[in-house]
C-alpha cells in the first residue's frame, strides 16, 4: 500500500526535513506572536509545534483546528502558519483569505501550485514529503521534523530512533487490543491526539486522546485488561502503577517521541490488514476536505 511505503520512507524525508530547517526560512522570527492553524492531522501537528515553540522561548504560540480559527476576535498576532498537506484544505484558505493584507501567512504545504500557496505570503513546500494515501503519515511527521530543526533542535536521535521503530516488531497484544488510550504532554500531546487519529483513519479503530494527567481524572475509568493506555514521553509519577491496577496494557517507549508514533502508524497499519481494511482509502474520507 502507498501508507506503507510512505510511513517507511520517513528517515530520509526526516534527514532532508532537517535540512531544510537549518537553513533561513520565512517562519516567523523568535519574539512573535504566533497563530497555528490546520485540519486534522495538520491541526495536531499545529499543536505540537506551538508547544515546543512556546518551549523554546519562541513566544507566545496558539494553536487552532482551522475552522474554529481566532476570526471573531483581533488577538493582535504578529504572523499566521498554516499546516496542510494538500493546500487545497476549505477551512484553512479561508483563515489565509481572512487575515491577507493584516498578518503576514506562511503555509507549510506539500505542492507549491496550489490554492493555499497562492493566497499565502510565504510558503515552505516539502514536495518530497508528499503522499498518495488519503491518511497522511510522512507529510506530518516530516513538516514536524522541519519545525524542530528550525527551532534549533537536532533531529538526528529522533531518525535512528525512527529507523528503530519500523524495524521493531509490531506486538501481537497491540494489533488485537479493544480499545487504545493515547497520551502526551507538552509537545507529545499533539502527537497523542494525531495517533488516536491514525488508528481511526487507517483502521476503524475505537481510540481516544488525552493530556497525559487528565487520564486519572476521569477517562482511565474505561481501562480494563485487553485495552492499552500508550503514553508519549516519559511517564508523570504513578501514572504506570494506576494504569496498570486497572489490568489494561502500559506501553511507554525511551525513544523520541515523533519516533514513537511511527510505531503507531505501523499498528494503524497492520490492525487495518487484519480486518480486511484498505488503509489508503478510508471510510468516508478524501484526501482533502473540500466544503
Ligand atoms: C487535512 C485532513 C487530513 C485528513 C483527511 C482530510 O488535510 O484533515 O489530516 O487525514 O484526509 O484532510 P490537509 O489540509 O493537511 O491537506
């Protein structure tokens, strides 16, 4: 399947990811105040770079699912990024449009000729990141991975640590859990909320995200034996031991993040051929939502 090859291909597009972001570009400068702005698995990887922007002592750095974008009200930003793999996203052009001529607008974008590069001030194009699957693997991760290196992070541990992660073998426990609960916190969050996605998009599957403390205050009510509770990050004090009281599986990972959740696309992947799934035309989706 093109999932496939595009989720095997993300050290390379990572190595070149980090290139690019070491290098000058038309992202907004450290001081700014920034919007993020995305659909989907665009919007989580929005909230991923707002976090670690924020962590970086970038400045203030807010994250927004596209169509629930700060229209309504002038929150004085200084720049607008946009996230969106086709560039043809409805909600997303629309944000570009409304804020044109007000705050300046860099689109992360994997073809260049498209509508969402014709409306933005700036464009940084990863073409070879480009995907054919309706369910973006590669396009994330890697525009993620640019961000990193543009804000200084070196990205090469997170490469081996995804090398790492397509070779590791795909637990048998994980293809045929119930139900998984995904975690994060800080940056990780947003990739928490983007592998719930995944297994949703690619295989049907019943999952949920949350902030990885707000797990005990509520959710890991539904944590039983046969279901997995997977955390990105290192685990917050006593969260393993409650988990694990509840009989549900714990999976936590030493690697990098980012890394991490290329183990859960190979899940997404393998949970889809085990129930007879296309994974690159997914129930009810198209590659880009068009309203
Ligand atoms: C955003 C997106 C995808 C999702 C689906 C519909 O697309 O929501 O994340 O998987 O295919 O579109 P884009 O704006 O990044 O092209």
């Amino acid at each position: 399947s093109y999932m496939e090859q595009e989720l095997h291909s993300q050290p390379e597009t990572w190595r070149e990811a980090a290139r690019i972001g070491a290098v000058p570009s038309p992202l907004p400068k450290a001081g700014q105040r920034v919007a993020v702005v995305g659909c989907g698995t665009s919007w989580f990887m929005a909230q991923s770079y707002a976090a670690l922007r924020e962590a970086a002592g970038q400045g203030v750095t807010d994250p927004f699912a596209a169509s629930e974008a700060f229209l309504g009200t002038d929150r004085g930003y200084d720049a607008v990024v946009a996230i969106t793999r086709s560039g043809t996203t409805t909600e997303v052009l629309r944000v570009l449009d409304a804020v044109k001529g007000r705050i300046p607008t860099v689109t992360i974008l994997g073809d260049p000729a498209t509508p969402a590069a014709a409306v933005s001030d700036e464009v940084v194009a990863l073409p070879f990141a480009d995907e054919e699957s309706v369910v973006q693997t590669r396009f994330a991760t890697t525009a993620l991975t640019m961000l990193r290196a543009q804000l200084g992070e070196d990205v090469s541990r997170a490469v081996t640590d995804a090398q790492e992660a397509l070779a590791a073998p795909v637990d048998k426990e994980w293809v045929d859990a119930e139900q998984f609960a995904f975690l994060g916190t800080g940056w990780t969050f947003g990739l928490a909320n983007e592998a719930a996605l995944k297994m949703r998009e690619a295989s049907q599957s019943w999952t949920e995200s949350y902030p990885a403390m707000e797990y005990r205050h509520g959710p890991i009510s539904i944590a039983a034996p046969g279901r997995v509770t997977w955390l990105f990050g290192p685990a917050p004090d006593g969260l393993e031991a409650d988990v694990e009281r509840t009989g549900a599986r714990f999976v936590c990972h030493p690697r990098d993040p980012l890394a991490d959740l290329v183990l859960v696309q190979r899940v997404a992947l393998e949970r889809a051929r085990a129930r007879g799934l296309d994974p690159d035309n997914p129930r009810g989706l198209t590659r880009s939502v068009l309203l």
